[in-house]
C-alpha cells in the first residue's frame, strides 16, 4: 500500500530580502488555529461541570472564553461589556427558565449582532420564554424557533436537512446522531419578514432543532435542546460541542477543521486509488480509510496507521492511498474517518468503485 499527499512549494527566484519575505508568509500559512483565536462570552444559567465542559472544548478549538461574573437573571449589558468580544453563547435552563433577563441585558445582545457584527448562540428555554412566559421581548431577532406548546426529556436524535448537509456549521458532525440524555422544546423555526433563518438540522419527532439566521451585520445560531435543563450533560456530548464551535467559526467566517472538496475511489489495474481533497483543516490529527462490499454493509478500517494531516488553516492538500488488497469483478465502498486533535472523528462518504473481471 502506498500514500502519498501533494505540498504547495513556492519556487523563489530572487534571493536576499524577498527570500526572506516568502519564509515568512509561508510560516503564516501554516501556522496554528490558535492564531485564529476568539473572544467568547458565556452567560450561563448555571456554572456546573457541562458548562465548564462547553468552555474547554471551545478553548481546546483555540478559542478564549470568559463566563459572566453573575448567571443570566442578572445580565445587564455591562457585567461584562460586549466589547471585545466576537461571539456570545446564551444558557437559559437550569435556574434562569422562570426569570427575565434585565432589558438592556436583552438590548446589548441584539446591538451585539445586528450593528457589532457578533454571532449569538443560545438554546431553550428561549422559545419558550418568548412565546409562553412573556419574557426575552426585546430578543425576537435572536431566537429563532417558535415554541409549539410541548417539551420532552431523554433521548433525542438529530439529522442534517439533506439541502443543507455541506453547511459548515454541520462540519465534523455525524448525521444522525443521539444525544442520550437531553430536554427540548416541539419547535419549529420562526418566519422572519426580513433574513429568514434556515434549518440546518430535524430531531426524530420532526421538529427544526438547529437554525442559523443573518442579522443586520451579525450572525445566530438556535437550537431547539435544553442546554443544562435538569441537570442533563447535553454540554457535554461531543457533537453538541463541535456545533457550538463550528456555529462561532462559520459566525465570524473562519475555517471549519476539515473542509473536505472531494473525495473519491478509483479502480485502476489490480488496485483502487482512494483520493480526497481538503481545502483547509484546523486541529486535525489525520484520517482512516474504511471499506466494506456494500452500501450499508460493515465497514471495515484499512489503513494499519492514521495518514497524518498535512494541510493547514489556511491551506488544504491532496492524499492518495492505494488499496491493493482487492479482488477482480468486486463492487467496493469507501468511507473516510478524519480525527480531530481532540479526539473527535467523522466519516465521509461512501464512494463506490468496481473492479474489473480481469484486472488490466
């Protein structure tokens, strides 16, 4: 088996200064994601052991993240300020669901995003809050989905809306996926006169359970689960974490981790060439190649060690791997497992290719 990935090289003609000019710009493009680091603010609900999760994997993604001196009853605007910061992450459920936000809390936020160029985060109770309770009436701009009068506990399974799987909020998220332990609101996405938001997920009692919505010259991003709701670790599922962090990055235009452009399996002779292209990757470790004989079949890993990552934030790159353990007149799928520096890993595909009766 061989693999091998394609470099970008600069060919430097002129020596002295200018050499020394190029050093430097290639340093830049491949220089960690922390250089893309942002400023997050959490005001929570309550500071238990899932918001202390939330906040390490988005500072485990390169960014800073600071929680607000008091929980979200008592927001005003100013405990912090706003400024400085790109992106708020809103928890209204444990504690905060049966109280109002002061209003220049609710003011600040909606400044924040609509003339700051912020990006806005938050979960339930804000439908609920907004369509039943009478409270958050100054944030309609920032809650996105309308509360259908019922909620439930437990399980809760989450699928790309099939018109929207390539949208980097749903980068490095599986679909579907479970959430073992949760709450969550029967909701279904608010008809805004002006920028309509667009579903980007459904759970499995069909309703809209992630949105993302332009606003003046900011961004939001809704979800229909219940962050910290009755002590539930939803903040601390994986895939919830990578939807927070990919919600900031796609909010403030940065790069998703891996933005995979294609990916494909070709037979050629006694073997089937495995090709894919990224276009940019942040904190990946590196990939897997699965194989199986059908469509849904099992899949199994082919690859003995993980290919390491070679592209960069900045910089994507091409890798080839050549399956030699194949048999003619065999119909074969592919899956590939990328692996994020934390652990996380997600497949794409399948690809399918053919073998011929005889192999040349």
């Amino acid at each position: 088996m061989a693999m091998s990935t394609r470099l970008c090289f600069w060919q430097v003609r002129i020596v002295g200064v200018i050499l020394a000019v190029v050093m430097v710009v290639g340093a830049i493009l491949l220089c960690p994601s922390s250089s893309f680091a942002q400023k997050v603010l959490i005001i929570w609900d309550v500071n238990n052991t899932s918001t202390q999760s939330l906040k390490s994997a988005l500072q485990s993604s390169g960014m800073t993240v600071e929680l607000t001196t008091q929980d979200s009853r008592f927001y005003d605007g100013s405990n912090p300020s706003l400024t400085g910061f790109q992106a708020v992450i809103h928890l209204n459920g444990e504690n905060t669901w049966d109280t109002d936000m002061p209003v220049a809390g609710q003011q600040a936020l909606v400044n924040f995003v609509q003339t700051s160029s912020g990006v806005f985060l938050s979960s339930e109770w804000n439908a609920w809050a907004y369509g039943t309770a009478n409270r958050l009436q100054s944030m309609r701009d920032l809650i996105l989905f309308d509360y259908r009068g019922s909620w439930g506990q437990g399980a809760l399974t989450l699928s790309d809306v099939p018109e929207q799987a390539s949208h980097p909020v749903l980068v490095n998220v599986p679909s579907p996926f479970t959430i073992s332990s949760t709450s969550w609101s029967n909701t279904g996405v608010h008809s805004f006169a002006v920028s309509p938001a667009t579903v980007l997920m459904r759970d499995n009692y069909g309703n809209d359970a992630v949105a993302v919505r332009d606003f003046g010259n900011g961004r939001v991003v809704g979800f229909n689960n219940a962050g910290n709701y009755g002590s539930r670790p939803t903040l601390q599922d994986a895939n919830i974490q990578q939807l927070y962090i990919n919600g900031i990055r796609w909010g403030l235009g940065l790069p998703t981790l891996v933005e995979l452009t294609s990916f494909a399996a070709t037979a050629q002779g006694g073997s089937v060439l495995v090709e894919w292209e990224t276009a940019s990757e942040i904190d990946n470790a590196g990939f897997h190649v699965w194989r199986a004989e059908r469509k849904k079949g099992k899949y199994e890993r082919i690859t003995k060690e993980l290919i390491p990552a070679q592209g960069s934030p900045m910089m994507g790159s091409v890798y080839l791997y050549d399956d030699i353990d194949v048999l003619p007149d065999r119909k074969y799928f592919y899956k590939l497992e990328d692996i994020g520096a934390n652990g996380v890993s997600t497949f794409h595909g399948p690809v399918k290719t053919r073998m011929r009766k005889t192999p040349y």
